[in-house]
C-alpha cells in the first residue's frame, strides 16, 4: 500500500490485524488482540500533526518525592552539617592561637 495510517500511540510497537479494501484505501479496519476493533484514517504530517489534548484528557501521575526537591534538601541538610571550625577548641581550649 505505501502509505501510514495514525492509530494512536496506544498500539506503538504492537502487532495489530488490518482489514481494508484494496478500491478504497480511506480508511482501513484496525483489529487489535485486546482490544474492540476500529477505524484509522491515513496520517497527516504537517506543521501541527495533531490537535492538543485538552487539560482534563491528560493524566496527572501521582508521585511521591520530587527528585529536584530531594536534591535541594540533600544540599541543605549537608551545609548544615558542616561545623564552624574553632581553632580554639580544636586545640584543648588555649586562647593562644
């Protein structure tokens, strides 16, 4: 056929079955194993491929630290253990220093 149909990126690296009629190649039959078969047009490339998701279709994944955030916290707790050298109780209290 020659030409690439957008199926979503749920399917990316799946095998999928393709039924479609040599005559009319507009759109073609999509019948992956898990899931309920459908229609796929042939991809658009372009300056904007595809319409942007609106806010409630993405997901928001729910996590537990911020690796940016542990990495301030880390730098903050090690200037915190760092002590102010004092010559003078380093050497057995004598002001002579």
């Amino acid at each position: 056929m020659g030409k690439d149909y957008d199926v979503g990126i749920l399917y990316a690296g799946q095998t999928v079955d393709v039924v479609y009629d040599p005559q009319n190649i507009a759109k073609v039959r999509i019948e992956p194993k898990n899931h309920e078969p459908f229609y796929a047009e042939p991809a658009k490339v372009g300056t904007h491929v595809a319409k942007k998701p609106t806010r409630a279709e993405i997901e928001r994944i729910q996590t537990d630290s911020s690796r940016l955030l542990d990495a301030v916290s880390k730098t903050a707790d090690e200037r915190e253990r760092r002590a102010v050298i004092s010559y003078s109780s380093a050497l057995a209290g004598d002001e002579n220093v």
